[in-house]
C-alpha cells in the first residue's frame, strides 16, 4: 500500500504564502492523476488542486489564480504552492489520487490562516 505523508503547514498571516509537499512511498506521480484536498472543521473533504500524469492543472474556483500544484517525479514529491492566502483556506489538506482516492489518507498538514 502507498504511504503519503504531507508536510509544510503552518500558520501564516492573511495573505501569506506557504508550500506544502507530499512525500510517496513509491514513485506514483508519473502513473496517476493526483490531488490536493482540503478539510476545514465542520465541512466535508474537498479537492482544490489537481493534476494529471500528463501535467495538465484543474483548480477549484476558491483558489484560482493563487495556488499551484505541481510535481517532482525523481523525488516522488507532490507540491502545493499557495500565495494570497486567505482565512478562509484554514483547513487539513491532504494529497491523493483524483478523482477518486485510491490510498488511505495520510495525516494532514494543517494550514492556519490568522492574523
């Protein structure tokens, strides 16, 4: 089974900016479509970023134009770039498969936006 662990969380002031990463324990990211989600207290699981093995980028509406995923195959890492911060992006986020999850969870990294 495919562990993921991501990392790179924080509390960060409105408008900030952090990078969350997601390590694999296998090399996936050329193989399967993959994505971010996020979790905030009382709501549902939901996929903000994702990317395809061919590269190509599908964002939610809420973080258009300020995050960005990408990958890095070699190091079997999946990053989330995400600039202009708002509080409203408080929440766990986790990577995954997409659009289904096809691995169990990892932990999280909890992202905290407060001024």
């Amino acid at each position: 089974q495919v562990q993921l662990v991501e990392s790179g969380g924080g509390l960060v002031q409105p408008g900030g900016s952090l990078r969350l990463s997601c390590a694999a324990s296998e090399n996936i990211f050329n193989i399967y479509n993959m994505g971010w989600y996020r979790q905030a207290p009382g709501k549902q699981r939901e996929l903000v970023a994702a990317l395809t093995n061919h590269k190509e980028t599908n964002y939610a509406d809420s973080v258009k134009g300020r995050f960005t995923i990408s990958r890095d195959g070699a190091k079997k890492l999946l990053y989330l770039q995400m600039n202009s911060l708002k509080p409203e992006d408080t929440a766990v986020y986790y990577c995954n498969t997409q659009p289904a999850r096809l691995f169990n969870w990892g932990q999280g990294t909890q992202v905290t936006v407060s001024s």
